[in-house]
C-alpha cells in the first residue's frame, strides 16, 4: 500500500527535516477507534498527522481534488477518500463510520476548511456528530499556524475525550452541540498550553 510505503519512507526523512516539537506525544498512543480533531491552517497538516501518528489515519479530502484521475487515484492510496463539503454528505459519513467500526483512526479538520487567518474558525458539528454516532473517542490536536513556515512543526496533543462519559451525563438531544464544544475548547487549551511553552522556551 502507497500509505505503508511513504510513512515508512518518506515518512522519517520528513521527521528529520521537521525535528517536530509535540507536547503529549503519549496521547498518540491510542488503541482502538479513535477520531483525530486537529484546527487545520496548512495543506501539509494531513501530512504532519500522518507522520507522528503511531497507526495509520484514514482522511476525508474534497471532492474537487478527486475529478484528476491521477490525482483521485494518489488520494486513494493514501487512505483519503472525497467528502462534499457543500451539502449533508451521508455516503462519507458512513465511509467514515466503516473505518472506525473497524477499528481505525480517522482524522478530521473540525473547521471544514483552512483557516486563513491562523485563527482557530468556529467548529462545524460534524466530527462530533461521527464521534457520538461511533462512540470513538476524540483525541484533540492543536497545530501551531506558524509550524510550516518557521520550518519546525509545533503541536500538542491533549488526552482522549471519551464520549460515554459525556452522554452519561448529557440529553440526546444536546449531545452533538456538548460534544462540538468539548472539542473546540479542548483545542483551544492545547493553543494556550503550547503558545505559554513557546513562549518559556524564548525566556530561556
């Protein structure tokens, strides 16, 4: 498989070029289903996902990338398949949903889009919505906007948000909206946690 062969190839020659900076790296560390929710400002963040993930992440990418067919074909072999972003997709939310039903990652941009400011952009539901329907827990990435351009990726990863624990304390009804918060604010500690370690580090 292409993912296989360029993690494992590509894939260290990346590291060492980037020397990325990741506080929690341990969170990572995930056995089962698992949702990977990142903010998302640059088009090499799959790439670094990809790369410091332990297991091999299944992505969604728009629809418009796949009407190359070369390029549709690329996609596919790195484990990405094509989401409307436009309209309710429900043929992607099941492909999705058939990935963490057999257990894999699934990494997902809560934004929908690339943020053009850098800032975090309000969430949309649907991460919450395919890890509440799952039950797969959510593990919170925070990448830093500046990561591409200072030439060192710096990220952190916060620890698991478990779902059951949620609903158990939580009506149906609201659940998608609790949990949407959950993760945008879990996020945005990791921001204020790693911008107050860059910021120590530039002390010293």
């Amino acid at each position: 498989m292409l993912y296989i062969i360029l993690k494992y190839t590509i894939g260290p020659l990346l590291w060492l070029l980037w020397r990325p900076m990741i506080i929690g790296k341990e969170n990572l560390a995930v056995k089962g289903k698992a949702v990977f929710a990142s903010n998302h400002t640059s088009m090499l963040d799959p790439v670094l996902l990809a790369i410091i993930s332990f297991r091999n992440i299944h992505f969604m990418a728009k629809k418009e990338l796949f009407s190359n067919k070369l390029i549709a074909l690329l996609l596919r072999s790195l484990l990405s398949f094509p989401v409307d972003r436009k309209n309710a997709d429900l043929q992607s939310l099941k492909r999705a949903m058939k990935a963490l039903d057999k257990g894999k990652i699934f990494g997902i941009f809560p934004e929908g889009k690339r943020s053009i400011t850098g800032r975090m952009d309000s969430f949309e539901k649907g991460t919450a919505f395919l890890a509440v329907r799952s039950r797969a827990q959510i593990i919170p990435i925070y990448i830093h906007p500046d990561s591409f351009r200072s030439g060192r990726p710096k990220m952190a990863v916060g620890t698991p948000i478990d779902i059951n624990d949620i609903a158990a304390n939580t009506k149906k009804s609201i659940l998608v909206d609790v949990v949407t918060d959950e993760i945008s604010d879990s996020i945005d500690a990791l921001r204020i946690e790693l911008e107050a370690k860059l910021e120590d580090n530039s002390r010293e």
